[in-house]
C-alpha cells in the first residue's frame, strides 16, 4: 500500500505490535495515532503501518461491547423509581470516547455532564466546572501515555501532570468524601494521581486502559449507597486488566435512597 493511500480515520497496525490503532492526523511522513479501545495515543513512521483486517477491528470492538453489555444486564435489577443516583461530571481528552463514556450514562439512567478539553487544558477549566456544576463524582480522562524510563519521574508521562494538577484544583474545595475522583488514563502514575487526591486512578501497572474503565467506575460509585463502600471487587468484573490497570481507595457510594 503507498504511502498516501493512508487518510485519517484510517484502522491500522504498526509494525511489531499486535495493537489496533486510527489515524487521528498525518504530516509528512508521520502519522499520529490513539487506540482503538485503549486511551492512549503514539506517533508511528508511516512505513511502518500496515492496514488493520476488519475482521480484526471486528474482533476488538466486539469484546469491549461484550464486557460492556455484562456490565449492562448487571446493573438492569436496579430499581430506579427508589433512588436517587450520584451525578456525573466527565471531562474527556477524546470527543470520541466521551460520546461513548456518555452513550452509556445515559442507556444506564445516570445524569451526566460530558465535557471535552484537551489534557492540558483541563487544570484551569476543572475548577470553575465543579463550582457551577456540582457534581458528586469528576471523570478525568483521555490520553496518557508512560514512555518506560522509570515509574517515578513524571516527566515520563504524556499528561499525569495535568491530571494532577487538575485533581488538586479539585480538593482545594471538596475532600476525597465530598467529591469522588477518577482518573487516568493509559500508563497514567497512579501513585502521583491518588497521592493527589484521586479516589480511583490508573495504572498500577502502567499498562492500557479501555474506552469504557473510568465510566464504568463512575456508575459503580454513582449506583452505590452513601452508606456503604463502593465494592470494587465486582468493578473490576468489568476491567480486561483488572487491578492491573485501575486501583483505588476505600470510598463510599454517591446514591440516596428516596424514603
């Protein structure tokens, strides 16, 4: 395939990694990328990609659906005339997977604010947001993306840095019982992002997260008593990756229970 038969939007693999990834912009001879389920994003030689089989794009989109869908059916006993459900702030580096996280807000009967901003920009959006929206949980995600020299430094890290800065903005005015905060997206520090003040933040591993983790959390928190702890044990039924790419700490639930 020649070079300028590549066009944005386009499925494709890099070579040497088993991945899926789209084409979100091209220059010269660089094409830049973000996964197809997975937040993260990278820049690749545009000789080293190949076109993605749809079977594969297929294949990939169709087991994030099936996670999804369980997560769906788990959650349908909920007697919604009784309750009522924490409310959601979602700030999202990516239009596309906000639309989604949204998508499923709405199909699971959760009120959901979803704003888009680029990582950078969020720390001086987020504090204003959260004064006049006052929600009872903030989804901080996007993109991130750990370049492997040391787990410690941040300057490894695409965008830690912004989220942290934007989870502090954040407790300057509502604890960690206030307000529940979740965060990160693929390779984020979790370390750096709970030592901030994140109540749920990715990656223990610095491994990739879906499109779905950070919302599906939300949910979790936004469906679970104020009177008991959220269980994360069945959270992670709907993580691939499991404590591997999410951790927390203990935190109540955001529903109130109408008497």
């Amino acid at each position: 395939m020649n070079v300028v038969d590549f066009k944005v939007n386009d499925y494709v693999l890099i070579k040497n990694d088993d991945k899926i990834y789209q084409i979100e912009a091209i220059e010269k001879n660089i094409a830049y990328l973000k996964g197809l389920t997975y937040r993260f994003q990278t820049t690749s030689l545009i000789s080293e990609l190949t076109v993605a089989p749809t079977h594969l794009v297929e294949k990939a989109i169709k087991k994030v659906n099936e996670i999804i869908d369980r997560f769906k059916i788990s959650s349908k006993s909920r007697d919604k005339h009784q309750m009522i459900y924490g409310t959601i702030l979602h700030i999202d580096g990516d239009k596309e997977y906000l639309n989604s996280c949204m998508d499923l807000y709405k199909e699971m009967n959760i009120f959901a604010n979803g704003i888009y901003l680029k990582e950078s920009e969020i720390k001086e959006k987020i504090e204003e947001l959260v004064l006049m929206l006052t929600p009872d949980i903030v989804v901080i995600t996007g993109h991130d993306l750990y370049n492997g020299k040391g787990f410690k430094e941040l300057s490894n890290y695409r965008n830690t840095k912004h989220f942290m800065d934007a989870v502090r903005m954040i407790r300057k005015h509502f604890n960690s019982e206030s307000i529940t905060i979740i965060v990160g997206a693929c390779g984020s520090n979790f370390e750096a992002l709970i030592a901030s003040g994140a109540n749920f933040s990715s990656s223990p591993k610095r491994i990739n997260i879906h499109t779905y983790d950070p919302a599906v959390i939300a949910i979790k928190v936004a469906t679970t008593s104020i009177n008991q702890t959220v269980d994360f044990g069945q959270v992670l039924k709907y993580i691939e990756n499991k404590k591997d790419a999410f951790g927390g700490i203990e935190t109540k639930g955001k529903m109130k229970v109408l008497l």
